[in-house]
C-alpha cells in the first residue's frame, strides 16, 4: 500500500472463477450432473460473441457460488504453472467425501483424496478437460443453502466455491496486494503455502497462495483457469476501489458491463488475472428464477446479432437436472440420506483427456 494512504475497500470473499473448457455439451453434462451444479446463465462471450459463457452455481447464482466457462470445441491442453489460479475448490459438507468418490467412480472419474486432517479433508479430480477441481470437506461449518439437484442430494451438495489456489514464483507480493490492498488477512503459513482469506475465514472466503520459483509459466488454454473474481457490493464502492488500484500503481481495466455484474480487471504482482465484481444485479434481471440457463440470453448490444449468434454456436441440450421442479421431485420423494443413482455425463470423464 502507498505511503499515507488508507485502505477503504475489503472483499468479501470470491465472486467466480472463471475457466477455459472443450466441448460445451460434456461441459454442461458434467457440471450438472457430476458435480451437481445448476446452469444459471447461457450466454456468450461478450467479448468473442461465437463462443459460450456458461455460468453455474446453487438455485439462483449466488456469488460465491459461481464457476463459468469459456468453451471451445477443439481447443488445445493448457499447461498449469506459475500466474495461474491452479486449483479450484468447491465446499462440500463434513463426511461426504466418501459419497464422492462413490458418485465420480460410477462417471468413470478418477478422484483421490489427497489431504486427511483434524480440520480438512480434499477430494482431488479432473473435470473433463484437465482442469483441477478439489471438492473441500471443512471442520468449519458453511451455512450456505445447497442446489439440491437430481444426481446430487442436498445432504451431500456444493455450497460454493471454498478457495482458489494460486501458483507463484516470489509470493511476496501477491500477499501483499491481497491483505493491503484487497482487505484479506493471513491465516496460516505452512511449508510453500500461504492461506489468506477474507471476513471470518469461512469457505468461499479463502484463497491459498503456493510459492514455487522453479515453475515454469502456466498456459492459459483448455483446461485451464482464466481468471478469479472477487466480491464487491456495489458499482460505487467499485469505482472507489479502481481508483485506489490505479492510485497504487495497477493497470486495471475501464468498468465493464457483464449485464449480470460489473467487472474491473488487472494483474496481481505474480502474474494471475484478478476481476473485482459487483454483487448486483444478479441473474434473475432477463429470465426468471425457475426458468434460469434455459434460453440462449444476449445482452442488449448483441441482440441484433442474435441470428448470427446462434448459428455461430452449436446447440445444446439441457439435463432435465437443471430444472428446480424435477429437483423437487426427487428430494420430496427420497428418503433422507438416500442418494440418487448417478448419471454418466456424456463424452469422457476420466482422468485422461482430449476475456471474460
């Protein structure tokens, strides 16, 4: 932080993490029905407007909540290294690892749990393409209502996102940036890895900083982090905080509008790509809640467009798992602790694999 200066503005907590895909059926087929996330927005990169932007998350898209997509059939592998957000963690609830592992080995998904501790437990996975996934059991409770979908049952579901890991050569000022800058506070240094977090430290607040100066520079392409969004409440308080980064001598981006939020962008000291978001206005603003991923939505600058969009992107089909009434359904009608029979997504699942 500047000499003299005050720090005005603090996250309060992660907003989305957003990533590079494949195929976008066998995305939309996994996030629903293997990690049992809810499709709350199919639009398009606003800024590449041939492609998707596949938003997912609980009942409504709640920030935090969130992970998007920008998928492109045929893509070619990233590579995972230094600058990049290299591990992506959702918060599942205490002693649900086991049904886990249970659910992604009848997809045909290799998962392993990799951390056993008094107050941790991890479940490591690869989604599709390659991209790192962790879903994250904690001793600290997340109050946070779950999507209680067809192939996931609520007792065993997502909260949201838990943390993201970041992988850098020199730490040093990544941290800095993320305590005196974005308001977090260090939790615990342990070996190569920093744990920050925002608030009282609960999943979805967290973000781990791994310090590896051998790494070779990550590759942001399939399979791959694009960038991780943190929370902001309002437009105002956005300004504010662009002006303090800018003033702290940041390049960040004009305030852009992503019609479900408000987004500034720059790069952290280590190199990984930082979007700070607005709360508001929510998904809800072009389709209704019960009705969310279903239809094809388009900004207003893009509509007159729409016919060359949607021959430009390819069609997909919407696993009857996205709508809350079959989700009802099912959690209305099963006893509790019973979970649903897992549903292949289609295309490979295995360990083994093919701006904003």
């Amino acid at each position: 932080m500047a000499e003299g200066s005050a720090q005005t503005a603090q996250t309060s907590g992660l907003h989305h993490v957003t990533a590079i895909g494949g195929a976008p059926q066998r995305n939309i087929d996994f996030y629903i029905r293997g990690l049992g996330l809810r499709l709350v927005k199919k639009t398009v990169n606003f800024d590449d407007p041939g492609t998707y932007h596949l938003y997912y998350g609980d009942e409504s898209g709640v920030p935090g909540s969130l992970m998007t997509f920008f998928p492109w059939t045929g893509i070619r592998r990233g590579r995972v290294g230094a600058g990049q957000s290299t591990t992506t963690a959702f918060s599942v609830p205490a002693g649900s690892l086991g049904w886990w592992s249970d659910h992604f080995a009848a997809l045909g998904t290799a998962s392993e749990i990799t951390t056993r501790s008094s107050h941790e437990e991890r479940l490591s996975l690869l989604d599709p393409d390659g991209l790192q996934l962790d879903l994250v059991a904690s001793s600290i409770g997340d109050p946070r209502d779950p999507w209680d979908s067809v192939s996931v049952p609520g007792q065993y579901a997502v909260r949201g996102q838990h943390s993201s890991v970041l992988t850098v050569r020199e730490p040093s000022g990544t941290v800095r940036l993320l305590t005196e800058d974005l308001g977090m506070h260090v939790v615990s240094e342990i070996g190569n890895r920093i744990r920050v977090a925002a608030g009282d430290g609960r999943p979805g607040n967290i973000v781990d900083i791994i310090a590896d100066p051998t790494s070779e520079d990550g590759l942001t392409a399939g399979g791959s982090v694009h960038h991780i969004a943190f929370r902001v409440p309002d437009s105002d308080t956005q300004l504010l905080w662009r002006e303090q980064l800018i003033d702290r001598g940041y390049d960040v981006t004009a305030v852009l509008d992503r019609q479900y939020f408000t987004s500034i962008y720059f790069r952290e000291p280590g190199g990984v790509l930082f979007e700070i978001a607005t709360d508001t206005p929510g998904f809800n603003i072009d389709e209704p809640l019960l009705e969310l991923g279903r239809s094809l939505k388009l900004p207003p600058w893009l509509e007159p467009s729409r016919e060359q969009i949607e021959h430009a992107v390819a069609p997909l089909a919407l696993p009857e798992e996205n709508n809350p009434e079959a989700a009802s359904d099912v959690s209305s009608s099963a006893p509790v602790g019973t979970a649903s029979p897992a549903t292949p997504p289609s295309g490979p699942t295995s360990g083994s694999h093919d701006e904003h």
